[in-house]
C-alpha cells in the first residue's frame, strides 16, 4: 500500500502558483491541471496526495494530521496559533497586515478605540502591546464600511495594493505586520515522514532563494 504524503494546498491563485512550485520540486500531480470539480488528486508513482482547501482550514487540516504539509498565510497562523511548524516562507501571497481608517480620522488616546476586524486575536496584541484601550467589533466580510458608517474608527485587515481603502475614501494608518504564504507542516509527520518534508522543504527553498 502506498504511503501518500498528503498537501493541503488553499483554494485559488495562490494554490494553484504554490502547485507549480511543488511541480517543479519534483512532486507532480497531472490529474490536478484537468477542468473538473474534485477536491482531492493523488499521484500514485510519487507518493503524493493533493486537496483544495479553504485557505482559512489548512491550518486545521495539518494540525489534525488530516494532511502532513500545507500552505497558508502568516495571518492564519498570527490570529490562530495552531500546533504546527513553520518551515519556510514561501515569499508569495505578500501583503501587510495594518490599521486603516477615514483620511481625516486623528486617534483620541482618551476615548476607547473601536476597531473592526476579523482578525481579532492580531488585533489585540498589536494594541495590547502599545497599551491601547479598544473595542474590538468582529465581522466577516466588507470590513471596510464599518468606519464608512460609522461602526468604528478603524480596521485592521490584510492589504495588498490599497486599491480598495482608497475606492471607500480610506487610508493605511500603519502597517505593522508582513504577511505571506508559509509552508507548515504536522508535528508528528515531521517525525515520521521526516525525508521527503525536507526534500520538498529544500527544493521550496532554493526557488524561494531565487525570488
């Protein structure tokens, strides 16, 4: 019976460049390019089996073992802490983690700062470490109009480009965090499937080396 390694790799563009990497290190998987809706792709001849999962759960499926190695952002792995080893920064995905508000918004230190994240786990620290006294307000989604409509002051979120803030009439305050696509890997299928993670680890790195 073959023993897979198996990758969790996050849906979209940055799986599909992460793929390409793991292709050229000599862990190919055909079947992945072909147009149908599967979620899980094995190449028997290497020994390694593929998912699609949402970039938000990779992190999950490797802590759990569900998967040895996965790529995720270094937002996940700041807001949830999994129980998983950091490899390598893979230097794709870059953004920033910042607060952002309203151009003519000036920060009161007397009043209580609302902020409206949904990285609420960074969001405290970064805070918490300049000794700030916030509120934070949880959202999912469009975080930008929350100080549009006046739900906060500011937000903390990942920004790439900025094209959005200014499309909302928003700027970047501060940038305190740089963000990009880590490989990670199961703490236990390190141990045991130890050769061929530092096998890929080393290839991933010579084509980050490049970059």
């Amino acid at each position: 019976m073959t023993k897979f390694l198996n990758v969790a790799l996050p849906k979209g563009r940055l799986g599909e460049k992460v793929y390409a990497m793991f292709e050229r290190a000599g862990f190919e998987c055909p079947s992945i390019k072909e147009n149908n809706r599967k979620l899980v792709f094995e190449n028997t001849e290497k020994a390694v089996r593929y998912f699609w999962v949402k970039p938000s759960d990779v992190a999950i499926y490797v802590e759990r073992g569900a998967a040895d190695v996965g790529v995720c952002g270094k937002d996940i792995l700041l807001e949830y802490q999994p129980d998983v080893y950091e490899l390598l920064d893979l230097k794709t995905g870059v953004c920033s983690m910042a607060v952002a508000g309203k151009k003519d918004f000036v920060d009161d230190r007397n009043k209580t700062l609302k902020v409206a994240t949904k990285f609420t786990n960074i969001a405290k620290n970064y805070y918490s470490k300049l000794g700030r006294d916030i509120d934070i307000i949880h959202l999912n989604g469009s975080i930008e109009l929350a100080p549009i409509l006046g739900l906060s002051d500011v937000i903390v979120d990942i920004v790439e480009t900025g094209t959005t803030l200014k499309e909302n009439n928003l700027e970047v305050k501060e940038k305190f965090v740089p963000i990009s696509a880590r490989l990670i890997a199961n703490k236990s299928s390190f141990k045991f499937k130890n050769q061929v993670i530092e096998k890929i680890t080393k290839s991933l790195r010579e084509q980050t080396d490049v970059l």
